[in-house]
C-alpha cells in the first residue's frame, strides 16, 4: 500500500509541475514574428533564433523568448538598407493561466516561456536604395538613437513604482501538506496503530494521506516598501478509519477464515493558529511581489481517537471492509479505548519564499515554506 501512495504522490507532483507550466508547454521557449511588406527582392533576416536568407514576404521569423524586450530583428537585402526591428515584450497569457494552480511561473520562468512579443506583425519597408545609404546613414543612426532612448525612458516610467500605494491587504487562502501540529497527531495516531495492528481504512483513496487539510485569513499593513506588519488565522482538519481484524492464534489472514474479532477506529485532530506576523519584500514590480515571511503566535490542537472491539458474527452483509461499520452499529463493543486531549504551543511559520501576482486591489498569491500554515499555501488577496 505504501508503493500506491508513493505513486500517487508523484502523480500528484508531476501533474502541479505541469499544470504550473501552461505557457512552457503551449507557447515553448521561441515566438513567432510575421513580416510582410511590398518588397521587390528577396530579403535576409537575423534574429536571436538564427538567421534567415533569401526570403519571399510575407515570412514567418523565430526568436528566442529569453531576454526578449529591446531585440532586435536585422533585415538586409540587395539592393536596399533597412531599419531594424525593436521587439517589445509582454506577459503570456498561459503563465497567468499556470499562476491559478500553484506557485505562480516558476516553471515558465525559467524556461523564459513567461514573456512573449507585444506586436508580432510588421510591415517591411525600405529605409532607403543601397546607393543613398551612405548619405542617409548617420542620419539614420541618430534617429533610431532618439527613438530607442524615448523607448526606454517610457519603459522606465512603466517600471517606477507609483509614490502613492495600497498600504492594507486581507487575504483567504488554503494550505496543503505537513504542518507543526502534524507531529503530535502522527504521535497519537503511531501509538494506537502499534498498540492495535490497526490498518488504514482508506489508504488506497486518500491521496493527501494523514496530512492536514487547511485554510485561513490574514490581515498586513506595509510599513514601507520593504516591510509589512500583520496577523494571520487559520484553521486545520484531519480525519482518518482504520480498522483491524483478530484471527485465531497461529492462523494469518484469510478470506476462507472468519476472524474471531475485528476492530474500528476514527481519528479526528483539529487545531486553530493565532499568530502576529512579518513580511519582508525581495523585489516588486507594478505586477509581480516576492517575500518572505516569519509568524509566531499560539496553536490550540484538539486531538481525539476512538478504538472500539467487537465480536465477529457471521452475515451475509459482509463485503468488504467498509460494511464493518453498518454491522458495529447493531453490536455492543467488548472493549473500547480512546484519547481526547487539548494541546497548547506556540505557532510558528517560515516562509522562505512567497510570490503574488496581480495589479491595484487584486490578487493571487502562492507559498513555499513550514510551520502551522503547511508547506504549500496558495489563495487570493484584496488591497485597500
């Protein structure tokens, strides 16, 4: 049974890793510029993709993603001089697609899948006959020198930060995997198991195994750029069967064979995390934030486990091992145990490294880190 959780989990794995790439797996690492245009020659193109000779237009252009803002497409021909294309770049809508599902473009990022042309359609036409280049020449140096350097100003207007900024931000968001009160749960829960042979009831179907489902809220208020202070709550769920079967002595498990008992258990934990809060911003951008993050606070943890034994009677009901429980609701068990305990410690969360994405007043955000939010967490935030 471990080998299918171990299978589904690298299922699981393999699945987020894809669905984070949208654009990685759709769009690639290159993207398509179309060129046409009423030329009465053959032109020749060189791109960061390679180089391109003797077109007829319209043509169709590769180039590389990577560093894609300022590149520049060169066109040449025989007997005309051309102005070279310079490329403009944007975000691709797959990677905002990938952004919902988990940590936002990790995948696309590196794979420089997460930027794609702002035009990808140009019109070619002539600068000047090769027989005025030279006259035209300076001329023309120093006007794609005026025109780059107003590009880049209005890209560095673009990058500046407004003064003025939402200084409030709430968020909602769920949290999957281990967390801090997972270690008293699976302490609880080894001792009985050990105690009772006990089996898991559902081991083949539950693919977040014994780990907490979660979700909370939480509040900052940025100090500054750089730092934010706040509070988060958040809240966290655990339940699981198991169940065991007591056969004569010197007999090992068999269909044939009735046993002479069997047994059901039910775990359910429960806790509750206050905790004031810290974040730290790396790098920010009118679109894109990331940053870390420490909380100490207190966690309540209600753990309960409940064992009941019971006879066996034969029944023509028995078909597998979930119909245990309809036939123990018209027995009386011979033995019973249990555990219902509150814990109180201090909550703690390391998160090493946080990304939102989204402009004013809106935005999805995802978390690497541990603590008593769990080791993925991922939901969506408003600004004020």
């Amino acid at each position: 049974m471990k080998y299918v959780r171990v299978i589904s989990a690298l299922s699981l794995l393999l699945m987020s890793i894809l669905l984070s790439s949208c654009a990685t797996i759709i769009s690639g690492t290159t993207a398509d510029v179309h060129l046409d245009g009423n030329v009465d020659e053959p032109i020749n193109v060189v791109t960061t993709k390679g180089e391109y000779r003797d077109l007829n237009l319209p043509a169709t252009v590769k180039v590389k993603r990577r560093s894609l803002n300022g590149q520049h497409i060169q066109i040449s021909s025989e007997n005309y001089v051309y102005s070279d294309i310079v490329l403009q770049s944007s975000v691709n809508p797959w990677s905002i697609a990938g952004a919902f599902l988990y940590v936002p473009l990790i995948v696309d990022l590196a794979t420089n899948a997460a930027s794609q042309p702002t035009q990808n359609r140009f019109t070619i036409v002539p600068a000047a006959h090769r027989s005025q280049a030279d006259s035209l020449h300076k001329a023309d140096l120093l006007r794609m020198s005026e025109a780059e350097e107003a590009q880049r100003q209005i890209q560095l207007l673009a990058r500046q930060l407004p003064e003025h900024y939402d200084r409030h931000e709430l968020r909602g968001g769920i949290g999957l995997g281990n967390c801090q009160a997972s270690h008293d749960k699976d302490k609880m829960i080894g001792d009985f198991m050990k105690r009772y042979e006990l089996k898991n009831m559902n081991e083949i179907e539950d693919y977040l195994g014994d780990a907490f489902l979660q979700a909370g809220l939480e509040y900052h208020y940025r100090l500054n750029r750089k730092w934010e202070v706040g509070f988060l709550a958040n809240w966290g769920i655990s339940q699981k069967n198991y169940f065991a079967l007591f056969y004569p002595q010197g007999i090992a498990e068999s269909y044939t064979i009735n046993p002479d008992d069997y047994a059901l258990a039910d775990e359910q934990c429960r806790f509750f995390v206050f905790a004031p809060s810290v974040r730290y911003t790396w790098k920010e951008t009118n679109a894109f934030r990331s940053y870390s993050r420490i909380a100490l606070g207190v966690l309540r943890h209600h753990l309960t486990f409940d064992y009941k034994r019971y006879p066996w009677i034969d029944t023509n009901n028995f078909y597998s091992r979930y119909d245990l429980y309809d036939i123990a609701d018209t027995q009386t068990p011979s033995f019973t145990d249990w555990e219902n305990k509150i814990r109180w410690n201090m909550a703690y969360q390391l998160t090493a490294i946080g990304a939102t994405i989204g402009r004013k007043y809106f935005n999805f955000f995802g978390e690497l880190g541990y603590g008593s939010l769990g080791i993925v967490r991922f939901g969506f935030g408003i600004t004020f």
